[in-house]
C-alpha cells in the first residue's frame, strides 16, 4: 500500500506509470518487457540475425593441425609420425594458400615441421649409438645380420664389452 507521502509523482519521468488492463501472472513474453515494450537489456533491439555458415576450405587448416597432433604424438611408435607430418605440411600450405583455417593450417605446419626436427634428431642420435657401440658392424654384416643366432650372439658380445 502506498501512502500519499510515498507516492511517486505522476509527472516524474523516472516512474513510469503503473501497468494497466490484465497482467500475466508469472512473467511476460521473452522479448517483450512488463509494460509491452522490449525487454530490459535488448535497447529496443531486433532479434540478431543466424549465424552465417563456416567459410568453403576452413576444415583444411583443422585437418592440417589435427595431422600435425597426430604426427608428434606417433612419432615415437615406430616414425609413423613422420607420415602424418607429411600430411600436415600438405595440408598446412594448402590451408594458408586458400587463406581459409590460416591460424589451425599454420599450427599444423609447425607441429609437421617440428615432428620432422624430431625424426632426424632421432636418426642422428641412432646412428652415432649404433657407430659408437660398434653395432653396426653386426648391422652391415650380411653373413651376420642374416641369421638370427649370429646377430643375437654378436650384439651380445659388443653390448657386453661396451659396460
């Protein structure tokens, strides 16, 4: 109840009248406010236009990043990697010359590239292993590395003397 002490003057724009005619008992409309305006916070706005579809080619450039993910995670698992990374560096310059998933396409030429400096930095560390340790004697051998026992036997005796 309003007391004629608490009652807003009518001619206050700050008060806005009170509702007249039927009111709807739990709320109003979603896009129309309590007094059949638009609803508070849309500033009389209209509704915002669908979402435009994803531009032709975008995919490219996901494509690429998800090879180049791929090819670092596998690398480890026998180099299978390097032939996703293979793929990804295709599909990172391609995603970058169409100019469509540019940032997903150049994430997955780094990631391709960087696969590669770890396939080769794991060859070079391979090589000199093998030419330190003198394994690749028992590699390169053919009389050796064609039988079974004569190559176990003979990385036996180098991993041996090599402690």
């Amino acid at each position: 109840m309003t007391t004629p002490e608490h009652t807003p003057p009518a001619d206050d724009p700050r008060f806005p009248p009170p509702p007249s005619g039927p009111q709807q008992p739990y709320g109003w409309a979603p896009h129309e406010g309590p007094y059949g305006g638009p609803a508070p916070g849309t500033g009389g706005l209209p509704p915002m236009p669908p979402a435009r579809p994803p531009e032709p080619g975008a995919g490219v450039g996901t494509a690429a990043l998800i090879f180049g993910i791929c090819g670092l995670v596998l690398l480890p698992l026998c180099g299978i990697g390097v032939l996703f990374a293979i793929v990804a560096f295709i599909l990172g310059i391609a995603g970058i010359a169409k100019n469509s998933g540019k940032g997903q396409a150049v994430a997955g030429l780094v990631l391709s590239v960087c696969t590669f400096v770890g396939a080769v930095a794991f060859a070079v560390f391979l090589y000199h292993y093998l030419t330190s340790t003198g394994l690749d004697a028992c590699l390169l051998d053919e009389t050796i590395s064609s039988d079974p026992d004569r190559l176990r036997d003979c990385v036996m005796d180098v991993l041996s003397r090599h402690q």
